[in-house]
C-alpha cells in the first residue's frame, strides 16, 4: 500500500472520488463519506482496517477477496459504491447535519437516475441524519426510492467496534440473500 504523508492526506481533502456505478445494479453501497486514504487514493474504503472489503468477501458478494484498487471489478457482480457526502474528511463527525441531509437528497436522485434493486447505506447513524429518520436500525427499511429497497448495514470503519467482522458479514449475507430473490 501506498503510504502517504500528513500533508499529503490533507491535501486530499480536495479531491472528488469517483462513483463505481451503473444502471440497474443489484445493491448499490453507501458510504459516509470519503476518509483522507480513499480520497488519496481515488478508491472506496481505502483505509488500513476498514473492514469493508472483507467483509464483502466473506458474505458472499465477491468470490475471492478484493484491494480498493480493484473496485471497477465490482461492476461485474452488479455492485456499486457511492457515498452520502461527497467531501473528505478525516473523520465522519467533521460533518454537519445539514451536508448529511443535501447528502440525503442527491443520494435519492442519484438512486432514481440509476435504478438498483437496493441501496445498502453502511451506517446507521449516517442513513438516520440523511433521511432524517431518529428511529432506523441496521436491516430492510421500509423506506423506496422509486422501485429500489433501503437497507442499513453496519459501519465497516475499524472504529466501530459494536460489530465484529463476523456479525458484520452475516448482515451483509442477509442483504445478499434478499438481493439475489
């Protein structure tokens, strides 16, 4: 992995990181917001100890277990990667409530635009200041967007040690399987 320099990190927080999307996937992941090694890197859940790719692998959304330089190759499964808030940060509490919900709202019109089966929010406490929705727990919402489902999934940061890589994928399974009916 590349390392990067503090000025080098900082410096990324200027920098967009591209969606891996398409028309009509079968889940579409969304993050929080890009950390400062994703922006760096132009790829998703780039951070050392981000469990997100993982945990991908070992529910069964991947055959084999992928780096964040292969995310292209997530378009092939019918995958995607997309984020509530687009501006980097180092760390997601440098978000104000009002970037959560324009977050929110784009997300909704890019979700309209692009038609996947699900929206997979990898946050609850992101998908409750987006959607403004206090109550919401990890699993199927019963919230739509046009045609395509909601679901939360836990946050894969390293930070959050409520979940363990384990019981992460077996929420990300249930998804899978939901998604593949």
């Amino acid at each position: 992995m590349t390392r990067f320099t503090p000025a080098e990190l900082e410096a990324a927080r200027d920098r967009l990181v591209p969606d891996v999307v398409a028309d009509g996937l079968r889940v579409l992941f969304c993050g929080i917001n890009p950390g400062l090694m994703t922006a760096a890197t132009g790829h998703h859940f780039a951070r050392p100890g981000n469990r997100f790719w993982p945990v991908l692998h070992l529910s069964g959304f991947t055959p084999r277990l992928m780096k964040p330089s292969e995310q292209r190759e997530l378009l092939s499964y019918g995958l995607g990667i997309t984020n509530v808030v687009e501006r980097a940060t180092a760390r997601a509490d440098e978000l104000g409530p009002e970037e959560y919900r324009e977050g929110g709202r784009r997300l909704a019109v890019k979700v309209s635009r692009l038609r996947p089966r699900w929206l997979a929010v990898v946050g609850v406490t992101a998908y409750r200041a987006a959607f403004e929705d206090r109550k919401a727990q990890v699993g199927p919402q019963e919230r739509v967007i046009g045609d395509t489902r909601v679901w939360v999934l836990p946050n894969p940061s390293g930070l959050n040690a409520h979940w363990t890589a384990a019981t992460m994928a077996e929420e990300f399974a249930r998804l899978r399987a939901s998604a593949e009916a």
